[in-house]
C-alpha cells in the first residue's frame, strides 16, 4: 500500500472512531491532545488497525503512540514485511 493511502486510511478509521471530521487530523496530530483521545480511545483505534489491515500490534506498541505519523510509520513498516 502506497504511503498516501495508508495515512488516508489511517485517518479514516481515527475519524471514525473518534467521531471527529477528518479534515482535523493531521500527521502530526497528538492523539492526547490534538484529538482528545484516551487511553480507551486509543486501544479501540488500536484494535480497529489491527483489524482493518490484519496484522498484530503488541500492547506496549500500541501504548506508544502519540502522533499520527507514529501510526502510519509503524504500519508502513510492517506492511513492508
């Protein structure tokens, strides 16, 4: 999947999830404090990347993300695989 996509897709799914307008979100977004998400927030999203691109995101992997990009970057990588 080319990078632009997987950030679209990527954004997609956070604006869903967090019922939010896409058009908000940015690659340097916080998930704290950008897009008010919590530590509830934040392991839903988990499960949804998880889902939506079939792959297995360890627990203190997905603890780790703060931005956006740090998403994408790390679902680039294993996509890559």
């Amino acid at each position: 999947m080319e990078r632009n996509a997987l950030e679209d897709k990527v954004k997609a799914i956070i604006a869903e999830k967090l019922a939010i307008d896409e058009d908000s979100i940015t690659m340097q977004s916080s998930f704290v404090n950008d897009l008010k998400a919590d530590s509830m927030d934040i392991l839903d999203l988990v499960s949804a990347f998880e889902e939506e691109f079939d792959i297995t995101i360890p627990d203190e992997k997905g603890r780790s993300f703060e931005t956006v990009e740090d998403v994408v970057d790390y679902l680039e990588m294993l996509l890559k695989k």
